[in-house]
C-alpha cells in the first residue's frame, strides 16, 4: 500500500485529526500535502517532467476536477515525446532548450512554450510537486532507472525554488492487451505481465529514492478494464482514450494530491455516461486506497458510492 510519509504532528489541522479518527489512510495522504498547499487560497502547483503519458493523465480534466472542488491548481507539463528518463537527464546536464513547456495557470488559460529549458521551467515557480516518469515501454525495467534517475533527481532538487518542494514518481499504465507497440515485446505481448512488471518496478523506486509521493495510474486503469468498460482505454494501444482513460488518470492524480476522495466529485466530461464516470472515479479511488494491485468494481455498487 502506498503510505505517505509522515510529517511533523505539527503539521496536522483540526481536519487531519478528524480524518485520523474517520480514514487513517486519508489522514496520511494528507499528512504529505505540503505547508504551502495547506495555505488559505494557495494553489496546489505541479510541474511534470515527462512525455505523452504525463499529458494524458494532468493536461486534461485534472483542472477541472479541482476546480469542481474549489480547489486551485496550477499544473505544468515539459513535454518531449517519448522521452525515457535518460534524455530527460542528457537535457538537463547539457542545459538543452529541447521542450515544450505546457502550462495550465490557475485561471485556467493555457499556454504553450517551445524551446524550454528543464532548469528555467523549474525555476519559474515555486512547484509543491514535481513528478517523473520512465517512458512506458521500459517502465517495468527496474535496470532503466539506476543510470540516469539518481542524477535527475539530484540536478532538480537543486534548481527547486521551493524548499519542501514534494517529488512524485507517476506509475503509468500496461498496454492494450491488442498493443501494436514495439515495446510491448519487453513484457512478451502480455497486458498482465506489463502490469505486474510495472507495479513491482514502480514500487521499488519510490522506496529505493526515496519519493514522496507514488500515483497509481497504472493501477487505476487496470482497476478500470475489470468492468463492464473492458480493455477500451487507450486509443491506440498504449496512449489513453481521449474520455474514460484519460478522466481516469486524471481521477487518480486529484485523489492523490489533495487527499479528498474523488468519487462524487460532479464534473466530468460531456461525452461520458453516469456509469462510465463513476467507474473511472471508483477505478482510481481504489487504486489510491491500493496502488499496487487489482481492485475488481461493482458497477452497481459504483453508482450507490456517488450518490
């Protein structure tokens, strides 16, 4: 299960003691938020160092959710398709200007900046969160990560702004089990091998570097494709459908950071049913209630937990 790292008792509300007492493991995910997003109108601010999967779980539909809440956010992506974490680290140690900087401010407008420098985005704000991510096909290759995480992470704790700014590591997701990805070959064609593969690898760096925070995407979808929705989110294979996979990740990423369960919270998008949207929160509640395994849904009972 993924345990939040505790902070000083200092640091707990009025609320956090109550949520201690009526969810122990909401209290300690909300234990972890930082001082600065706890501040009377602060906005939670989250900057992604990442690729297309971080653009299809926080660019889409996490604002919204948030905003649903009346809770701000400011979210970033530095965008570079397909990027492993090892071009993420050549850009940054050779100060490379090789991304394009998507912002989401939090009155909402969007902004998008070619030509970003990892080192200048970091610098421009004073991030709560900043996340990484492996590129997908080697996201469940625990080898991938030890040449060039440590580095990255060092180079980015450095430029941080913000002293207790919190690092995310973001599980991603297994491809359709149809996936024409040349990737796919790394977990034999298997979407249940690809799963447990990234679960366990995902589960070992956030331990081994010490991360604050691991979000269960992967798990979250996974969750999903146990119903009635079936393995039909992802577009392509492997990117997220522009609805329910996405609006699922998203799901998970607001449940994470904010502590506040996203089941029944009233937005979602216009194209998607009642059913198709409480399956998708009670798919990413589940999984932030239990990262690193399958939660099978009730589609019935997923009704009954809106309402």
């Amino acid at each position: 299960m993924n345990t939040p790292k505790a902070h000083s008792p200092a640091k707990f509300s009025l609320l956090a003691i109550l949520l201690l007492f009526l969810n122990p493991f909401l209290a300690h995910l909300l234990a972890q938020i930082p001082d600065s997003v706890l501040e009377k109108d602060r906005a939670i601010k989250i900057l992604a160092i990442g690729n297309s999967f971080s653009e299809d779980a926080i660019e889409n539909y996490l604002f919204e959710l948030a905003e649903s809440e009346g809770i701000s956010m400011q979210i970033g992506n530095l965008y570079i398709g397909g990027a492993p974490l090892a071009i993420h680290w050549k850009h940054a140690n050779e100060n490379n200007p090789a991304y394009t900087y998507r912002k989401i401010e939090v009155n909402g407008n969007k902004s998008s900046t070619p030509n970003t420098a990892l080192a200048d985005a970091i610098k421009e704000d004073d991030w709560d969160y900043i996340s990484f991510q492996q590129v997908s096909s080697l996201s469940g290759v625990y080898d991938s990560y030890g040449a060039t995480l440590p580095s990255l992470l060092a180079f980015v704790r450095q430029q941080a702004t913000n002293p207790d700014v919190k690092f995310i590591i973001h599980q991603t997701w297994a491809y359709a089990q149809n996936s024409k990805h040349e990737g796919f070959v790394n977990y034999g064609g298997s979407q249940e091998k690809m799963y447990d593969a990234l679960v366990e690898t995902y589960r070992m760096i956030y331990e081994e570097y010490n991360f604050d925070l691991l979000i269960p995407s992967g798990t979250a979808i996974q969750n999903g494709r146990n119903t009635v929705i079936g393995d039909n989110f992802t577009r392509d294979g492997y990117h997220l459908d522009m609805n329910i996979g996405r609006y699922t990740a998203a799901c998970t990423w607001f449940e994470s950071l904010t502590g506040k369960s996203v089941v029944g919270n009233r937005y979602h998008p216009e194209n998607m049913s009642e059913l198709e949207k409480e399956i998708a929160q009670v798919s990413a509640h589940n999984a932030v209630v239990e990262p690193d395994s399958v939660t099978i849904t009730d589609e019935k009972q997923a009704l009954q937990e809106s309402l």
